[in-house]
C-alpha cells in the first residue's frame, strides 16, 4: 500500500488522472482492509495460523500481480481491493501468532519485530519502489512488490511454526470489544495517529521540492530505529510514556515541514527523526492492546489494524481534498491538526495506573 505515496506522478501520468485521484489508490486500499480485515477473521477463524498467513500472502501476490497488469484505473482499483483482502488476513495474525510464542516479558519486543516489518518496507521498499517508478515504470514497482510477496510466502513456509489459537468465528463476538471504553479510546489513539502521519505520507510528493527517494530513505530509516527502540522501551517504562512521547513530537514535526523543505539536509534530519519518534507508538499501542483484551488479543490486535486503516482512508479522502483546494499548505496544516487532535484525544482518555496502595503498619 504505501509504495503506491512515491508513484503517484507516474501513475497519474499513465492512467490519465489527477495526483489526488492516483492517492485514492491508498485510500481504496485502506478502506478494503478496515472492512475486510474483521470479516475475513471470522469466516478463517478455524484455520491454522500458519494456514492462514500462506493463505494470506498468496491473495496478496495476486493482487499486486493484478495490479501491474491492470489496463484501466478502475481495475487498478480493483486490484487493490484483492491486495488489501490479503494484508487484512495477515497484519493482525502475525501479531497474534508473535504474541503467543512470546513470554509476557518480552512481548514488547517481539510485536515491535512484527511492526519492524511494516517500517522496513518503508525504508526500503518505499524509496525503492519510488526510484524504480521514476526509471523504468510504476508497473515494474508492483511486479517487484509480488515477487517480494512469493519471498515472504516462501519464508512462512520455511520458517513460521504451527500455531493453533482459540478465537470466535462469530462476527458479533469480533465486535464485542468496542463496548469496552478502554478498547474504543486505544482505537481511537490509532485512527487519529494514522490519519495525521498519513495525510502528509501519501501526498509527500506534493508537499517538497526536494529529491523525494532520499526523503523517504530518511523517513524509513528512522522508522526502523524508533520501532525497535519503542519496543524495548515500551517494556521498561509502559505503553502510555511511549505512546504521548511520539504523539507529541509527530505534532511538531508534522507542523515542521516548511522548514524541513528548506534544503536536502534538513528534510533528511526531520524525516529521520519523524519516522523514529513516530513509530515509537506502534509497539506501545499494540502492548496497550493486548493489556486491554488479554482473553481476546486475536480479536483485539484485528480491531487494532482496522482502526489503523480506517485512519489511512481519512488521510487519504481528506487529504486529496484539502491538495485540491489549497494546495500543499492544506495538507500540512490538515495533518498537524490530526496529530493533535490525537494527542490531545489520547491524554484525555487513556490515564495513567494508579498506584498500587500501601499497606499500612501497625504502630
């Protein structure tokens, strides 16, 4: 999905149509697997892990296979929708499978590895993916990001255990967790976080005038970096420090992109350091909620990434609105309001563990 943010000048150039409406292949993406990736749960929920994880990848291969075939915009579209059936299978039971081979006290870690694979992408296949476009075609990006996906196919194969993991085939039971105002304020940290990064992540190319490949390697980079280290932090000083901490400075950074357009240098520094600081809260929310559904984390970790593509649709939707109105200046001033809104969303409703009592001494 995200190599599509560094391709929409070629793609819009081939099929015919505007910057913005080449970003609503995200966005068509995003919304595909917000409402594929509960449904898709339920009717695979007796299913081994490991079954479903190769079922998972091989409807994604052929999505993207689709994709680079696909003559027309709406059936680039389409294909997308396929793609998204496949990362909605597999994103939350990779979580799940992580967090049952894992004992409690590395469980931090062990989702920040799975999330690593989310900003490695990013750091690699992105900027990859977006010099490829520009030498060759967008088409040649998507035949690399299927081959990528018969790799990973084979790797599962290989590599990931049998793992069996009790959950509902109910789809009733898969929404069960949204009357819990726990669950609801975690899910609605990651809506609003998603849709503030990535109202300016999908229109990046619009809003610098600077190389964009080396903007995202930087921004890549730093996601790699800060995905790790939040997840060792996360398991020695808590979700709630972690989460605050990158909300806060995404805000900022996000208001810091005039500056950051000024010269090569500075925009590498501040991608850098947004994608670090940034993805510092992924492992955190995903511990958040594993601590909020610990009977449940199968169903809990799919309603997660549902609310995290829900906020890639907003980002995509909004900010295709906002380019086409007011150019640059309405993606970045959308963004930070985003950010904050999450930020300020977040320090309202999810307070900090009261302190265990202490017992009192006889005198």
């Amino acid at each position: 999905m995200f190599v599509t943010a560094g391709l929409l000048a070629p793609i819009s150039a081939d099929l015919h149509i505007s910057t913005s409406a080449a970003g609503q292949l995200m966005t068509v993406f995003a919304l595909a697997y917000a409402v594929l990736s509960p449904v898709l749960a339920a009717v695979t929920a007796r299913l081994s892990r490991k079954t479903l994880l190769l079922l998972a990848m091989g409807v994604f291969v052929v999505g993207s296979t689709l994709t680079a075939l696909a003559p027309t915009y709406p059936l680039v579209l389409l294909s997308r929708v396929i793609a998204a059936a496949g990362a909605a299978m597999f994103t939350p039971t990779a979580s799940g499978v992580a967090n049952a081979l894992t004992a409690p006290e590395r469980r931090g870690r062990a989702l920040a590895l799975v999330m690593g694979g989310l900003t490695v992408s990013s750091a690699i296949g992105v900027p990859l993916g977006t010099w490829l476009g520009g030498a060759a075609s967008w088409r040649a990006t998507l035949w690399l990001v299927a081959a990528m996906g018969v790799a990973g196919f084979v790797g599962v194969a290989a590599v990931v255990p049998k793992v069996v993991i009790q959950t509902s085939g109910r789809l009733r039971e898969r929404f069960a967790p949204l009357a819990d105002r726990r669950v609801l304020a975690v899910l609605g940290t990651q809506l609003l976080m998603f849709a503030g990064a990535f109202t300016a992540y999908t229109y990046i190319g619009s809003l610098f005038d600077l190389p964009l490949a080396a903007v995202l390697w930087a921004w890549g980079i730093g996601g790699v970096v800060g995905n790790q280290l939040g997840g060792r932090l996360t398991d020695v000083y808590g979700p709630r420090r972690m989460v605050l901490i990158g909300l806060l400075f995404s805000t900022v950074f996000l208001a810091l992109i005039p500056v950051a357009n000024l010269a090569l240098p500075v925009a590498l520094v501040w991608a850098f350091l947004w994608g670090g600081l940034g993805w510092l809260v992924a492992p955190a929310q995903q511990f958040r909620t594993v601590a909020e559904v610990p009977g449940n984390v199968p169903i809990g970790l799919g309603l997660l990434s549902s609310a995290q593509y829900v906020g890639l649709f907003v980002a995509g939707i909004t900010g295709g609105a906002a380019l086409d109105a007011y150019g640059r200046t309405g993606v970045i001033v959308l963004s930070t309001a985003f950010a904050l809104l999450g930020l300020l969303f977040t320090l309202s409703t999810y307070r900090a563990a009261p302190a265990p009592a202490r017992e009192s001494v006889p005198a």
